[in-house]
C-alpha cells in the first residue's frame, strides 16, 4: 500500500483550505463592492441634489469615495486569492468564533429601550434598557438588577434634574 | 501674556478644578475595570460635559483620558487582566511582581512613572503645537489635503487586518461624512428625506455606537461565553511594605526617560497610539537592559517603561490636532467631537481664534497629572478593590449610558438609532478584521478633508499637473506612497489593534 508523500498531502490540505477561503473572499466581495455599486448607481445619485458647483459638485466626493471602496474591495478579493493560505494548524488556534445571537439581541433590547425612553423618560426608559440588557446577558438575581435599576434611576434623575 | 495669565485664571476657576478632579476620578475607575476601554468611556463622557463651560467641560474630559491610562496598570499589576490594551504589556513584569509580594511596589511604580510621562509630554505639547501650527499656516489647502491621505493610509496600513481593509474603513469614514448639506451649494446629499440628517451623522452617535456600545457588544459575547467555562483568574491584594527607596527610584530614572520619549514619538506619528507606544517601549527597554535587570520575571523597570510611554502618547497626540486639526489617535478624534460640541475647531488657527481657552487647556492639563498623582497615590488600594466589579453590571450600566448619551445630544430617539445602527456597523467590521479606529479618523477628518480638496480643486483650476508645482503636498504624496509599498511587503505590518 503506497502512503500519500508530504507534498500530496499538503497540497489537498492546501485545497482544503482555500474552498473556504475563496468562498470567504467572495462573500466579502459580494458584501464591500456591491455595497459600493449600489452607492454609486442607485443611493448617490438619487438622493444628491444636482447643483452648479465652483469646486466640486455635491456628488463628487460620495462618488470618489464609493469608487475608491469598490476598488479596494477587489485588490482585497485579488490579494485573498494570490495570498499562501496559513500554514497547517495556524487556523486551528483562531477557534471558532461565537455566534453573533447575542449582540443582535442586545440591539434588539435596546431598541425596544429607546422607545420606552423617547415615549417615558430618561428614568424609565434607563429602567427598561437596564432591565432587558441584564435579562439577554443572562443576569436572572432580582436583587443585583433591582439595585442596578435603583442606581440608573437616581443617576437619570440627576440627568434630568441638571436639565443637561 | 496676557492671555496666558486668563487661561490659567480659568483652569483654576473652582469649576475646572472641580472637573478635574472627578475626571481623574471617573477616568481611574474605568482604567481599573476591565472591559471599558478608554476611547468607549471618553465617547460615552462626552455628553455629560453637553452643560459644562468649555474649560471644564475639556478639563475635564482629559482628566478621565489621562487617569484612564494610568488607571489601567492596577488590573494588569493585580489582576494579570489590563484595564486598557495599552496597559497589557504591564502585565509581563507587573504580574510576577504581585505575585512575589511586591504588588505595592509595583503599583507606585506605574503611578510615578505614568505621571512623569504625562508631564514632560504635556511640556512637550506645550512647546511645540503652537511653532507647528504658525507653520501650518503657512501650508496651503494641496499640501493639507496631502497631509490628511498620509495620514488616513499611515493609520490604515498600522490598523488590525490587510491594508485595503484599512483603506476600505478610512474611506468609509470619509463617505458617511458626506451625509447631510452639501458645504457648497447647501444641497442635501443622501439624507433619504430625514430632515434629522440634514446636520450630518450626528458625532457623538457614531463615536459612542462605534466604540462604547460595539465594546459592550463584543464584552457581552465575551461573558456569555465565559461563563460556561467559569475561569477566572486570581486577584492578588497589594499588602507588605511597598516603600520605594531612593536608590531605586534613581534605578527608574533612566528608563522613565527613554520611556517618556517614545511615547512622545508614538503620539506625534498619526495612527500609533498607546498600545504600540507601550509595547515598543517596553521592547527597547529589554533591549537595552543592564546585567542583573530581570525583565519578564518580575523588575520594576519593565512596569515604569510600558506605563512612562502609554501615559506620555495622549499629551503628544494633541500636537497634530493642535498644529494641524489632525487627530493622531482615537481619543483625540474623541476630544475633536468634545472640542467641536463647544463651538471650538482644533487647528492651526485656534491659537489665534481661541488663546485664553488653549492655555486654560495646557494649565489645566499640568494640573491634571498633579492630580492623578494626588488621587493615584491615595486610593491606591482603594482602587484595587474595584477589580471585583463584575461585568455583568458594567454591560447594563455602559449601555444605558450610550443610550442615554446620544439622545442628549439632539434630544431626538433619532440618535440612539443611528448609535445602534452605527454600533451594529462597527461591530461587524470588527468582527471581519475592518479597522474602526481607522473609520472614525476618516468620518471626523472628513469635513475638513472635503473642504480642503474643494478648495486645492479651485486653486489648481482642476489641473491636476499643477500638484508638481508644491513640493511639500508632493513629498506627503510620496510618503503615503511609500507608506502603502512598505507595509504590504509581507512581515513588515504591525498588527496591533490598539483601540486607540
């Protein structure tokens, strides 16, 4: 039985790891450029007054920049394909990131926050926002979050009481 | 003179002593507590200074920058865990030191060597902003439009992750600066028919979406996990003697000094910051250890290079967004915000517009350092005991405070959207390696950036062969040139996101 050489070896686990890397370097495209295409042809010049300009027209700095960004995002996709993938292990240490549940919750809370605030106040939307950030992070104890509330209740007092 | 002598009436008004000091105060509770970084808590200060006179309101705000540093040494001393990324290379010599009963000695250690650096960088600040702002003024809107896509690719190229990454950030930055009137023609330009963007994104949203509630993100996520290992590491309580000898204290001396100094040049080179200030320091102080020194095992000289340089970069980096407008690490972006809010435009001309207010600053930033030393010195073991604060309390309480922050700012639920929103952006870039200290630079430049191309557009009749007729806008181009060709050759990138 012939034993696959070194070099065999590394050249699948080489082509292991660029499938998802080109996938990775794709997606980031897809994201970045036609991010930056959609700038160019529908946000920017629909929502840019045309007006007579000396220096520059009101357009021309958004373009330039949406260009630029569109640009960058393939050298980015071109230099992710011509780079060596890591070495063999090198990506194992990175570990797996966590998912992104959390944070999307936290915004989600907060947002529900803002509307408790902009409709009840700074002391009861600062109650709110304490309540439900306490509750995604998994801070069940009523006792800590009912001092931490009466605390951001007194600090929002003050708030509104200094009339900032 | 006589401006001198105001300012400094001003700075010892009992208001901006009083804003002093509970800024020192604030800024060493966040540096101790792991998990506020000091950008996310000067974001998050700003709005509380909405009521304050200008001088207090700065004073104040540089109170919790500076103390913010010096605080961060207690966590990476007692703790093994920074207060501040930049304190993180405190911790090589400041943990063993704990751990072999010299935490106290430690401690002292980075609270004089933290002071010395911020005073001599602020005699620094002191001596050179105003010379460099009269020649900046010398300087037309090609060679200021030159300078600022140096300095946007020099920060690029030093962020976390690629280059283009970088770039891609930077103009980001300089794209969502764009929103709102046209400077021109006062057109609206991408406002989606808000009448709210007509003003432009509001600042104080973006740094603290950006940078306090993306922290708050990412620490949460932290905590989440962590808590299904529950591994914590020990705290060590400061206790025997700690009594610093004069022999010793001369021991310091030399490294202070190199220490000081690079931290100086870490601040004037846009884009450094306090981290790599710190850890270069510490570098050419190992390098240049004596026989018997004992870095990495525990030796003072090791805590006082790390802290002399981290404290030493926020001084300096007020230099180019004195002399130049230009904001050389996040927390001065964050001051322009704060400067900005109180009607005064950091640049060469402030020296003319606003004399009284920037000596009142450069007094009240010598009283500062004055006053952490004070503060430091007493709550030494007071502020040991703060480590203990769990994050879980920290997370609701950030939060709250950039919620509560933005809305301030133009009283409309408007803002704490566009905080979120921008918070939700930043967390995604920093989670797929795009560099938002790079973003922020870019969208707080931007404004004057666009000025100044628009004015090089109009003096050079949209020739673009006329650029070879000014050589120094030449020799910044080719700097920013050279900037890109360097740190894309591999191993050259220094890859330390250092939050500031």
């Amino acid at each position: 039985m012939t034993q696959p050489s070194l070099a065999q070896t590394t050249e699948g686990g080489e082509r292991d790891q660029r499938s998802p890397k080109l996938l990775q370097a794709l997606a980031e495209l897809a994201v970045v450029g036609g991010g930056s295409l959609i700038a160019i042809f529908w946000v920017i010049p629909n929502q840019t007054a045309s007006a007579s300009a000396y220096g520059m027209s009101p357009s021309m700095m958004p373009i330039a920049c949406a260009t630029a960004i569109g640009l960058l995002a393939v050298f980015q996709f071109l230099a992710s394909l011509l780079r060596r993938p890591a070495a063999s292990g090198a990506g194992k240490t990175e570990g797996k990131r966590p998912g992104m549940t959390a944070a999307v919750l936290l915004v989600l809370v907060t947002c529900i926050g803002a509307y408790v605030l902009s409709r009840f106040g700074l002391v009861v939307g600062g109650i709110a926002v304490t309540v439900l950030v306490s509750l995604v992070i998994g801070e069940f104890r009523l006792l800590r979050t009912g001092a931490l509330c009466c605390a951001v209740a007194g600090v929002m007092l003050l708030i509104d009481l200094s009339g900032l | 003179m006589q401006d001198i002598l105001l300012g400094a009436a001003d700075a010892f008004s009992i208001g901006a002593v009083v804003s002093v000091f509970f800024g020192i105060l604030l800024g060493y509770v966040i540096g101790v507590l792991p998990g506020l970084s000091r950008p996310a808590a000067l974001a998050v200060a700003v709005p509380i200074t909405y009521s304050m006179a200008p001088i207090s309101a700065i004073a104040f705000l540089v109170g919790v920058t500076k103390a913010s540093a010096a605080g961060g040494a207690t966590g990476a001393i007692l703790l093994n865990t920074p207060g501040e990324p930049s304190s993180a290379a405190t911790r090589f010599d400041g943990y063993p030191l704990a751990l072999a009963g010299r935490a106290t000695q430690a401690l002292k250690v980075a609270l004089y060597a933290s002071v010395f650096g911020d005073i001599v960088s602020t005699l620094a600040l002191i001596a050179l902003a105003k010379p460099l702002a009269a020649f900046a003024l010398k300087m037309g809107p090609l060679e200021m439009t030159a300078v600022m896509i140096f300095a946007l690719t020099f920060i690029a190229a030093l962020s976390d992750g690629s280059l283009s990454r970088g770039l891609i950030s930077g103009v980001l930055g300089l794209l969502l600066a764009t929103v709102g009137l046209d400077p021109e023609s006062a057109t609206p330009r991408m406002t989606f028919g808000m009448i709210e963007l007509f003003d432009g994104i509001p600042l104080i949203a973006a740094t603290v979406g950006m940078l306090a509630f993306t922290e708050m993100l990412t620490q949460a996520e932290a905590y989440l996990a962590r808590k299904k290992r529950a591994a914590e590491t020990e705290a060590v309580t400061p206790q025997g003697d700690g009594r610093l000898s004069w022999r010793e204290m001369l021991r310091l001396t030399p490294v202070t000094v190199q220490s000081t100094a690079v931290g100086i040049a870490a601040g004037v080179i846009p884009g450094l910051g306090p981290t790599i200030g710190a850890f270069l320091s510490y570098a050419i102080a190992k390098k240049t250890a004596r026989p018997g020194d004992r870095y990495g095992k525990g030796e003072l000289k090791g805590v006082a290079a790390t802290e002399a340089a981290d404290n030493a970069v926020l001084p300096a980096s007020m230099i180019p967004l004195f002399a130049i407008g230009l904001p050389g690490s996040v927390s001065a972006a964050i001051l322009v915000s704060a400067f900005m809010l109180h009607g005064v435009v950091p640049g060469p001309l402030v020296f003319d517009q606003h004399p009284r207010l920037i000596y009142g600053i450069y007094v009240s930033m010598i009283v500062a350092s004055l006053c952490m030393l004070f503060v430091g010195r007493i709550g030494l073991h007071l502020f040991a005991k703060i480590t203990a604060v769990p994050i879980s309390i920290i997370i609701p309480f950030v939060i709250v405070f950039c919620v509560v922050g933005s809305f301030l700012e133009r009283d409309t639920a408007f803002s704490i959207y566009a905080m979120l929103g921008l918070g939700m952006l930043g967390y995604l870039m920093q989670r797929y390696g795009y560099s938002v200290i790079t973003f922020l630079i870019g969208f707080v430049v931007g404004p004057i950036f666009e000025l100044s191309l628009r004015q090089s557009l109009i003096v050079t009749h949209h020739d673009a062969t006329k650029v070879l007729e000014h050589p120094i806008a030449i020799g910044f181009l080719l700097a920013a040139v050279a900037a890109v060709v360097i740190f894309m050759r591999p191993g050259k990138r220094i890859v330390l996101e250092s939050a500031d």
